[in-house]
C-alpha cells in the first residue's frame, strides 16, 4: 500500500497516523505508521506495524515510536533530516537541555553567556558544515570583538587564554553534534595552543588596595555604616582570598576560633555546590580583620546572619571605589584573590597552605602562573634574608681571609 503524507506534515519533520489495512474475516484490521521526513533527499522514510484490531491502538504504537526518540534523546535525528541541522537551532532545542541536565557542570550561566557568543557568530552555519577554516575564522573574530562589562564603560578585548575557553566550549558541542547527528569534528590541536595562555598579570598592589579603603572614607562621608560595611568587605577579600559566592555565604556560625588575646580566629565554610571541588576551606582571621568585624559588631551576631556580603549587588559600589582610588579599571573583585596569593606568596607562606584557603587543588599550576605576580619591591624583600646570610658568610670569610694573610706575612 502506497504511502501518502500532506505537504503540511514537513515542517513538523514527522508524520504519527494509523491507517485500514483491510479485513481478517469480519474484523477491520489497522496498521500503525511512523514517519520522518528527509529534506536533503525530499523523501520519507516511514515504518510500519500492522496487526491492530483498533485504530487507536495502531496509532499508539506509531505515538510510542516517536516516545522513544524522545526518550532516548534522539530527536535531533529528526531535525537533522529534515534540514534543521543549523547551529542555532541545535543549540536551543538540544545542546541547551543537555547542559542543563548535568549535574557535573558548574557556572552553567557563564557557560551559556559563550552559547551565546557562539550562536552570534556560527548562527545559521549548518553543524555538518563547520570546518577547521571556519573555527579559525570565529577565533579571528572572537579576538577582534570588544565587549564591556557594563553599559557604556571601558572596551576591552579578550585574552588568547580566555579565548580557549570558548573554543573548548565549540569542540565540546561539537562533539556531542557527532554522537547525535553523525556530523564530522574538525582539528582543534592547532587552535588551541598553550604556549598562548599567558597570566592574566592584573593584580591590585597593597598600597593600591590602601587607596581603595581611603576611597571610601571619601565615597560614603555622610554614611559611616556603608564605609564600615565596604571596609570590611574589602579585607576579608583581600586577607581571606575569597571568592565572591563564598565571601556571600559566610555566617557567624562558620567562625570556628576565635583568640580574642591574639585577636585572631579560624573560619570554616562548606560549599556544596562550589564550582571548585574542594567544598571546605579554612582561613585564619588576621588581626587587620579581626579589628575590622570587632569594630562592625560582628562577633555578637545571631549564628545564621551573613558577616561581610549583605548583598550580591557588588559591582556598582566597587567600581565607584576603583575609580575614586585610581586603580587599574581592569581590575575586578576577584583580582582581590591574586593580590592575597601574591602577599602570601610573598611572606613566605607555603604554596599549599595558599592553595588551601584560595580553593585550588594541590599540586594546581592555576596558583602559581595566574595568581601570584610578585612585584619588584616584594622580591627584594623575600630576598633579604638570603642577602642577609650571605653577607654574614661573607664577613667569616674576611676573618679567615685576614688570618691567612697575618700566617702569610
């Protein structure tokens, strides 16, 4: 029996129906059918089952064909054939979901701003076309375009580092096009090259972060509990080396000592749904923060109540005090984890005991080559005490040197 299906049925990609397959005695029988429409070819491939005494259980089981699709996540099949292979369309129906539904995956927002940016480029490209020459035209393009962090501020460009990123977030997606549609992975070995991922190199110098904290002595005058309030944020990111989300999320109840002799103290905080995979850090409260939350009241808080981050509205405020300190402008909050690292670096602590209390695994390059920038002053310090060792060897050496020459003359 010949297959018939309406032009209207195309642009749906698929055709459900149940049609008579004649008479088994006195019993009209039906037959369920399943059908795909491939564009390229301008045909339908169809599947049939026949058997069926009722029409609505043929048509159930041509229902049940396209649930299993579904269910096993191969719509996109249907899409591919009947021309929908487009990049954006791909990305809305399909790639967005399965980011979506891992659980594996953090900064899913961020991940979808390069969706985004992928989407302006590629567009109406068809996944199955997209080569090595048109990827390198998207890096070509992805370092040409400026961008703002806000409305009307500053342009910069992106960073060949940061530009990898995107691109591995493309060769992933593309991937996962090939699994599902049968589609081809171009080279990437060429576009992304880690002899270009150079450190970031923007750090705030202590006497910088000295003129930010004056900064807002002058920014709220007529306010001293939004002076205290941004104080206080500023030294606990920049003793703690927090991260925004974690510096948000720290309650009195994460304060686990407190030395009030000293006047030092520990904090502990977990974080489930940290993007980094260590969920505990502990840091110790420095005196400088220590005089800071003593003076904002912060040791007779209730247990549940936020200590420094009141609110996640922190860009504005901050960049009115980078501006007023006259500090890099490219410099952001987290910039504060770098100039913590450095200074700890700096005075000696152990590159594991940094890596802990900033987030980073042990044994991370991450700390060392996008963290710590050591400034001219600070390695002359570091250096003191080996200049100072060795200038004592050097004045036991003069003593026997004088000695030799007393025997000698």
């Amino acid at each position: 029996m010949k297959l018939y299906i309406a032009e209207s049925h195309k642009e749906k990609g698929y055709f459900i129906t149940a049609q008579k397959d004649g008479k088994n005695g006195s019993v009209q029988m039906y037959r369920g059918i399943f059908a795909i429409y491939d564009e390229r070819s301008g045909r339908w491939h169809s599947k049939t089952q026949g058997g069926f005494t009722a029409k609505r259980d043929a048509k159930s089981w041509a229902e049940e064909r396209y649930a299993d699709l579904t269910e096993k996540g191969k719509t996109a099949t249907i899409a591919s054939v009947k021309g929908r292979t487009n990049f954006a369309a791909f990305i809305e129906k399909h790639y967005r979901d399965y980011l979506e539904n891992d659980r594996q995956l953090k900064g899913a927002k961020q991940e979808f701003q390069k969706l985004d940016v992928l989407v302006e480029f590629f567009g109406n490209d068809r996944i199955e076309d997209i080569d090595l020459l048109r990827v390198k035209e998207f890096k070509k393009w992805l370092l040409a375009r400026p961008y703002t962090r806000k409305d009307g501020g500053q342009e910069f460009f992106l960073s060949k580092t940061t530009s990898h990123r995107y691109l591995a977030r493309l060769k992933h997606l593309l991937r996962y096009a090939a699994d599902t549609l049968g589609t081809r992975v171009p080279p990437f070995r060429d576009l992304i090259k880690k002899s270009d991922e150079k450190p970031k190199g923007i750090k705030f110098t202590f006497d910088e972060f000295q003129r930010m904290l004056v900064a807002c002595d002058r920014l709220f005058p007529r306010k001293p509990e939004n002076r205290r309030r941004w104080r206080l944020v500023l030294v606990a990111a920049y003793t703690l080396g927090c991260r925004v989300d974690e510096l948000y999320h720290i309650t009195r109840a994460h304060i686990k000592y407190i030395d009030e002799e000293n006047r030092v103290g520990l904090i502990e905080l977990t974080m489930p749904d940290s993007r980094n995979k260590i969920h505990t850090k502990k840091m110790p409260i420095t005196t400088w923060l220590f005089e800071e939350m003593e003076a904002a009241g912060i040791f007779h808080r209730a247990a549940h109540e936020r200590l420094f981050m009141w609110t996640k509205a922190y860009r504005k405020p901050f960049d009115a005090i980078k501006e007023e300190a006259k500090v890099n402008p490219q410099g952001t909050f987290h910039t504060l984890r770098a100039t913590s690292a450095t200074d700890k670096a700096a005075s000696g602590q152990e590159i594991e005991t940094i890596q802990q209390e900033v987030g980073h695994r042990k044994g991370s390059v991450v700390t060392s080559r996008h963290y710590i920038h050591f400034e001219d002053r600070q390695i002359l310090e570091a250096a003191s005490s080996f200049n100072k060792r060795l200038e004592g060897l050097r004045r036991h050496d003069r003593v026997l040197e004088a000695e030799v020459l007393d025997d000698l003359l």
